[in-house]
C-alpha cells in the first residue's frame, strides 16, 4: 500500500526537509507520496509543525497518525479535531542540542564565567568557584532531554538532583517526584534548569512561593517553556537579589516583545528558542521509522498521552 503524507509546516520548512525525509523513507523501504498538499481524505500521515496554518484535523478521514516535529506539543494535544494518534519528536539532533546548550549555560554560572569575560578592570579579584561536585545542580523534567542533561552533567562531576512526575532510578541522580519532591529539588539547586513541558499542571512551576524555596542567589536556566515561570515573581526574585540570574530561551510570548523587562535586566540572559532545534536529517529518520510502524502495524514511537498533555 502507498502512504501518503502530508508535510504540514512553514513554507521555508519544506526546502530543508524534503530531501533528507525522501532518503530515509527511501532507507526504509517505503511505497509513499510526500507533498505539501494532498487531498485531505487520502492522507495517512502528516508530518507537522504546529506553526502551519493547518489547524482542522476533521477532513482528514483516514489519517493514521500525526506526526509532530517538535518536541511540545502544547499547541497541538487540547485540539479536539485530531482523533488520529500524535507523536512528538524525539530526535538525536534535539538531544544534543539541548545537551550543549545546557552544559554551556550550566557551566557559565558554576565558573563564574561573566567576571572575566566582561573583565576585572585591573582589580586582581580571585573567587574561585567550587568543584562541580560541591555544586547542587536540579533538572525539573526528566524525559527525553532533561534525563540526558542530568547526565551529562553529572558525569562532569555535578551533584545532580532530577525531578519528574513519576518516580525514576537513574544512576547517579538524586531523583525525587511529587510536590514534596519538587521542594527537595529546588531546596538544593544552586543552578536550576526547567526541562518540562506546558502542562495545565505545570505552569507556573517557579511562582513567588517555589522561588523562595531556592537558595539564595541561586541561576535559574529554562529552555523548557515560557509558561512554567510566573514571570512577575521571577522579575521581583531579581530585582531583590534572591535569585542571581535568569538564563531563559522560551518565553510566554515569543518572540520576546522588544518593551519586555527581561530584555534590559541587568541579571537576565535572553536567547530567542534556541537552546535546540529539530535538525532534518536525523528527525527524518525519526519520521520514516513511524510511518514503517504504522504500515506494519507496529506501534508508534514517541506517543504522546494527551491526558498527561505530553
Ligand atoms: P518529555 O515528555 O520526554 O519529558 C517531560 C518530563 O517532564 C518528564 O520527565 C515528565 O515526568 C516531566 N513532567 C511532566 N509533567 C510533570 C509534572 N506535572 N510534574 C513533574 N514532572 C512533570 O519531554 P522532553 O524531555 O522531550 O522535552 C521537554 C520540553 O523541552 C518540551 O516539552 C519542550 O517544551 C522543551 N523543548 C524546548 C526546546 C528549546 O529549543 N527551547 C527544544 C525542545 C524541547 P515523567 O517522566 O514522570 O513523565
């Protein structure tokens, strides 16, 4: 049987992705036709960016899955149009990604990096920063990205804690799950890093209340979503001196309107979303191995709960 799939995502989107998903659906032994428009009642897959204009799943009657290429997946799960199953993209490239990033970010706080890049104007001013080991490093989120993170910086030397919904084992991290768990983690997090998805129950996971948790001076690090911090309490953590610094890449409006206080806050480091990006060559990969599931009826990778909104 030929599997038609629908490339649903930004015009531009379409010149960097249709070579590399032709070579792995190509590698996967697949009978298809790939076009960014197709009848809607032939479709069987959709390989979608929630940023395209397709919003309707209703005239696509025999869809067998959607296909998501980003990670969140918030923009999609309360659409009550899709019936059809929506998994969402877990991608080598994004892990990286979001591994270096993290690490970087991570490492700028624990050196103390600004002072000798912004200089010590000929104050000959030692502070030497702790060994990793000596350092509380939390990761809210210990999925697909978050787990890898915690790793990673563990096996720098770290002193990890991780935090999720259900309970985890990973070697060498203090896990903890729960809202018992979540003060546990923030109680000991010199550097913070939010890896979570936007849930209705994770926003607002840093409020005026899990702020006053962390320790003083504490960096918070979120390349998770905008809507896990209540942005007011975090400005007012800063202006205070409570929490040191504020690294963040996503926001509640993105991009970040040019008027935000975040922009011009002496303790706030802002990137505009790109602490990891779905790379095509290896997402493709991804992409053909779960249109094979779906033709042979395997079950698909990476499904989403939608009652769990990730
Ligand atoms: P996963 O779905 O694999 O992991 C999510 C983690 O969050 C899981 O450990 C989950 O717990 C935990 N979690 C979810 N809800 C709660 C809750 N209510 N309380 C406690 N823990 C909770 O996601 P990924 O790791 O792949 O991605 C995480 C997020 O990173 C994405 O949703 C996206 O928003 C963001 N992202 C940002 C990018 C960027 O460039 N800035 C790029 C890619 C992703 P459990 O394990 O128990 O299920």
């Amino acid at each position: 049987m030929t599997a038609n799939i629908l490339f649903a995502a930004r015009n531009d989107r379409w010149a960097e992705y249709e070579a590399p998903l032709r070579a792995a659906l190509d590698a996967a032994g697949l009978d298809y036709v790939l076009a960014t428009d197709l009848p809607p009642e032939t479709v069987d897959y959709i390989v979608y960016a929630p940023n395209s204009r397709l919003r309707d799943f209703t005239p696509f009657t025999r869809l067998r899955a959607v296909l998501n290429l980003w990670a969140g997946v918030e923009e999609v799960t309360g659409n009550a149009t899709l019936n059809a199953p929506l998994a969402r993209m877990v991608d080598h490239g994004l892990t990286r990604g979001m591994v270096e990033w993290v690490t970087g970010h991570v490492l700028r706080h624990h050196l103390g990096l600004d002072a000798h890049i912004h200089g010590l104007n000929g104050e000959w001013r030692r502070a030497v920063p702790p060994l990793a080991e000596d350092r509380g490093v939390s990761i809210l989120g210990l999925g697909a990205l978050g787990r890898v993170c915690a790793t990673t910086l563990a096996s720098l030397g770290f002193d990890v804690a991780g935090w999720s919904r259900t309970a985890k084992d990973i070697d060498g991290i203090r896990t903890t799950h729960g809202p018992d768990g979540l003060a546990e983690a923030l109680g000991r997090a010199e550097i913070l890093v939010l890896l979570l998805p936007d849930t209705p129950a994770t926003q607002n996971t840093l409020n005026a209340a899990t702020l006053a948790l962390m320790p003083q001076g504490a960096a918070v690090i979120n390349p998770g979503r905008g809507t896990l911090i209540d942005d007011k309490a975090l400005l007012a953590a800063l202006d205070s001196g409570r929490i040191g610094h504020a690294t963040l890449d996503v926001f509640r409006t993105e991009p970040l309107p040019p008027d935000h206080r975040y922009w011009s806050h002496p303790s706030v480091t802002v990137t505009p979303h790109i602490a990891s990006e779905t790379r095509p060559g290896t997402s493709s990969e991804v992409i053909a191995e779960n249109v094979r599931r779906g033709e042979s009826g395997e079950p698909f990778l990476h499904l989403v709960d939608r009652r769990n909104g990730y």
